[in-house]
C-alpha cells in the first residue's frame, strides 16, 4: 500500500525564538507563479490559550498545492507554504485546550480558524463559515499569512484540530483530511450509507480512490467510470470496485442507464455531464467535488427524471472527526506513495500528470531539516 522513494532518517529539530513565545520554523515555500519549492525559514505565532501546537510528521500533496503555489487563482501571497493535510504530535498546549494533551497524533484539514459564531460554525459546518481561514494563504489571527504542512511544524486552535487513533498509521492519515473527507461529506449529507444502493464514480485519483473505498466500507454497490481502460484492473482488483465503465464508450454508458443512485464526479478537467447524467435513476443525484471551467448539460437531463445536481468542498470538524474515526475503525485506508520533502517538486510535476496512485505523502518528520 506505501511506496517510499526514500528514508532519510533525519531528525526535525526546532529553536525557539526569542520574540515573544514564537518559534521558528523551517518549511518549504514557493517564491513566485513558477511554483517552485525550496528550503524557507520563517516564525510560527506563539501558542494561545486555545491553541494546539504540532510537530508535523506527515504532509499530503493536493492538486490544491499546485493551484496555489502557481497563482492560478490570482491572489497567491508569496511566500506560500502549501500543504493541508497535515498529520502529527502534539508537542505543546495552551493553558485553557481540554482536547488535547501533549503526545496526541492529531491532524489539520483545510481551515484553521473561522468565526465560530455564524449559523454554519454552530453547526459545525465551518469550513462554510465566510470568515474561514485557509491553511495556507489565508489571514491568520495575528494578522500574518497562514502557512501550510510543508514545514516542521504548525500552530493551530484545538477546535481545528482531529485526533488521529493510535492505531491508525500517521502516514496513512494524512489524505483523508482534504481527499478523504472532500468525497465523505457529500455521500453523508445525502445518505449514501446505506448499503445496497448504487454508486458511480467519474474519475480514479487521490479523491475518487476514496470514494470506492467509502462505498464498499458502506456496502454500496460501486461502478468507476473512466475514459481510461489502464485503470479497469486497479478499479476492480486493487480497490474492489464491482463494475468498471469506459466513459466514452457509447454501448456500454447505455447498458448502465438509470442504474445509478448517486454519482460523485472528481474530475478536474472539463467534460460532458449529459452522459453521466443519463445513468441516474429517477430522483439520482450527481455531487460535484472538481472545479472543471464549466458545467454544463440539458434541462432535460436534470428535469425529466427529477435528479439534482449538488456541489460540495471539504467538510466541517463534526464531519472530519466521524470519517477518521470511521476509517479507523474499518480499517480504511488510502494508497499512497510515501516521498521526501525534497522531491516535492517532482511530484506536483507527477500530479499534473496524473502519475500517482493514489496520493502522495511527504516525510516531512524524516527529511525536513
């Protein structure tokens, strides 16, 4: 299940700084819209009273680490340390945290703060909440730029933060916090826990692999469709998928018409949503977790048979906690390709070009230095 480019056995060492309780801290940024990543020192905020601070073991790479580190979107503030999947050890408390002690393995998604009054943060559904706070790239409490996992370590307010079981390799841990919970939050909010009902999955990567994994664990019945023939053996032997479709293949998208309770779409690029839509049964639903350029498709399609078309992002901390421990309990764990920080580059090159299965995790513990 874990592939390791390489074991460097180094030690993560950190320094306090002498300004104010805050602690420096070594990451790995990127300095402009190239994208590339090299060795960045800079200084953590000092730990509040409601504030967790964690020695990062383990960094997930996400398409969101390329978008961002490349200014895609625009508003990039450089320099930007990616990463929001981020698994590690306590190693200090603030004076009034009742969650966590130090030792605990915990994990950070996508947000770290919000405003905890909104009606979405009171139902813990913050990562809704207009004042959330991203990882990296957003505005921190102090007013500094958030920096993500791609560094030695983080500080973050307890109500942001997830145990991770004991039992649970930290490794393993890390995807779930934005591709584990990104496919779980949609198949939860529409009941799609039930077993015996029917699953389509557009799109086998770092997200749809765990979408298949959530729909056996759930007893659902599960078909991958794909424009890729290469990924049938993996789909139906690797990750126990019952039926694989080729997308593009006329014949067969029309064997599987209206058979289909739900489909969760993961797919970044653009692509026709007809088609997919045609295998929905009567009262399907379609959730839409990729950011194509466009969606578009026939009324018909959507009015006829009265399916609806859903979008969802991450998930709020209820949500996030239920899925670790879920996963935890039913042993469902991500496939991953276990690499150092210094080859983080190399892979967000492999994630552009979808050469991964299923998700890359850095070492930040064992190679950072």
């Amino acid at each position: 299940m874990t592939r390791r480019v390489s074991d460097l056995g180094h030690s993560l060492v950190q320094k306090m700084s002498s300004e104010g309780g805050k602690e420096d801290c070594l990451g790995w940024a990127a300095r402009d819209p190239s994208g590339f990543l090299s060795p960045y020192k800079f200084t953590r905020r000092a730990v509040g009273s409601e504030d967790v601070s964690i020695k990062i073991t383990h960094c997930g790479v996400c398409y969101a680490d390329v978008a961002w580190t490349r200014n895609v979107q625009g508003h990039s503030k450089y320099p930007l340390v990616p990463g929001h999947e981020i698994v590690g050890i306590v190693k200090q408390v603030g004076s009034s945290v009742q969650r966590f002690k130090v030792g605990d393995h915990v994990g950070v998604g996508t947000y770290v703060n919000s405003c905890r009054e909104c009606e979405y943060c009171n139902d813990r559904l913050e990562v809704q909440c207009e004042k959330a706070v991203l990882t990296f790239d957003g505005i921190d409490a102090d007013g500094t730029v958030t920096k993500g996992g791609y560094s030695s370590h983080i500080v973050v307010h307890e109500r942001y933060c997830f145990r991770i079981p004991e039992n649970y390799p930290m490794d393993l841990a890390a995807p779930l916090l934005c591709a584990g919970i990104t496919v779980y939050t949609p198949m939860i909010r529409h009941k799609m826990n039930q077993p015996g009902k029917s699953l389509g999955v557009i799109g086998l990567g770092g997200l749809g692999h765990m979408a298949v994994k959530f729909g056996k664990a759930f007893g659902l019945k599960v078909t991958v469709l794909s424009t890729s023939i290469s990924k049938k053996e993996e789909a139906l032997s690797l990750l126990g998928a019952d039926h694989f479709v080729i997308s593009s293949d006329v014949e067969q998208m029309k064997a599987i018409a209206k058979s289909l309770d739900f489909i969760i779409d993961t797919a970044a690029g653009d692509h026709p949503f007809d088609p997919y839509m045609s295998l929905l049964k009567t009262g399907g639903i379609l959730a839409l977790v990729g950011f194509p350029s466009e969606v578009k498709f026939s009324p018909a399609s959507l009015n006829l048979n009265m399916r609806t078309v859903t979008g969802s992002v991450t998930g709020g901390t209820k949500d996030t906690q239920e899925m670790i421990d879920l996963c935890a309990a039913q042993k469902i764990y991500p496939n991953i390709e276990v690499i150092p920080i210094d080859y983080a580059n190399e892979a967000l090159e492999r994630l552009i070009k979808r050469d991964v299965k299923y998700r890359f995790v850095i070492d930040i513990e064992n190679s950072l230095k």
